[in-house]
C-alpha cells in the first residue's frame, strides 16, 4: 500500500450528496498525534522545546501512520 492510497475513512452518501471521507492514511496519522504530542512535550518542558518540534511531530505521525499501513498488508 502506497502513501498515495486514496481508501478512505468515513465516507458518506445520501440521496442529496457524498462525501468520501479522510484518507486512512490521514486518520491514522491523526490518531497517532495525541501521544506523539504527549510524549514530546512532557520530555520539552524539561529539555527545552526543538526549533521546528511542531514539524517533527508532524513528521512522526505519518511515520507511524506509514508503519500501521504497512501492518496491514
């Protein structure tokens, strides 16, 4: 599975209109933020905060997202 899947999470139809949902790849990097971020900061507020740590939060979500489609195959 490439990251350029395009299987996506949620989609929805009615009669009216459909939306085709976030990519999973997108979700799973959105679930795996939280603790990224968590972990991040409980170690910066004693280490001191990276120039670009937004970024590499960034960075490590869709790593692991990246981790987790390729769990799946």
């Amino acid at each position: 599975m490439s990251k350029d899947n395009f299987e996506t999470a949620f989609p929805f139809a009615d009669e009216r209109f459909s939306f085709f949902g976030m990519t999973v790849r997108d979700y799973f990097a959105a679930k795996a933020m939280q603790p990224i971020y968590e972990n991040y900061t409980a170690y910066a507020e004693e280490a001191g905060y990276d120039e670009n740590w937004i970024t590499a939060i960034a960075l490590d979500s869709y790593a692991m997202a990246d981790a987790m489609l390729e769990a799946r195959k």
